[in-house]
C-alpha cells in the first residue's frame, strides 16, 4: 500500500529528528537505517526552513555548563541572530557581549 504524502513528511520528520538525536554525520545515519542521504538531507532542509524564525516557536538554549545571566542592557534597535543551521535569536534589547559569547562557545551554534 502506498502512503500519502503527509504519512511520508511524517516519516521523514522521525528521520530527521532521530538523526538529530543520534550525533552521526548524515551519512552514517543513512547508511545504518537504510534511508537515502539525499532524501535525509531533503528533509533536513526543509526541517530548517519550516522552523526557522517562527514567533510562536519558543528557542530553548542549554549550555553544557551553568552560564550567568544578566539583565539585559536597553537598546534603540532589535537584534536578531540567525545560524546557517537554522535557529534564529531575537533580542529586543541587547545582552551583555560577554553573555552572547559564552551561550555561542557552549553549543547554541
């Protein structure tokens, strides 16, 4: 029997999620579970697109070890951060650099 379309998108998203998990390139994930690395990296890019910078999508950041936190300095302008991977961070006012430096050395990139 053929799947629909959204049967196989949701499929694909347990792919993509479970290679996330996994710490393997694409390619080992790939090979291990017997899917194809170009529709894995398909999937992956669309993964990218349909989150990226969406309002009503909250960003969780965990730092591998305790980072400080201080209050936010004001700033006539947003910021907004976005990586080649996806994530977008959005600031309405700036954080202390020395903040913004240790969430990015500690895996936010």
């Amino acid at each position: 029997m053929m799947s629909t379309q959204s049967e196989r998108a949701a499929r694909w998203r347990e792919h993509v999620e479970r290679w996330r998990r996994s710490g393997q390139t694409q390619a080992a994930y790939s090979a291990e579970h017997g899917v194809s690395k170009k529709s894995l990296g398909y999937w992956v890019r669309q993964s990218r697109h349909e989150s990226a910078c969406k309002p009503d999508s909250p960003l969780t950041l965990v730092a591998a070890r305790p980072v400080g936190v201080a209050p936010p300095r004001q700033a006539g302008e947003v910021l907004s951060l976005r990586s080649p991977s996806g994530w977008c961070l959005q600031f309405g006012a700036l954080p202390p650099a020395s903040w913004l430096a240790e969430v990015l050395a500690h895996g936010a990139a």
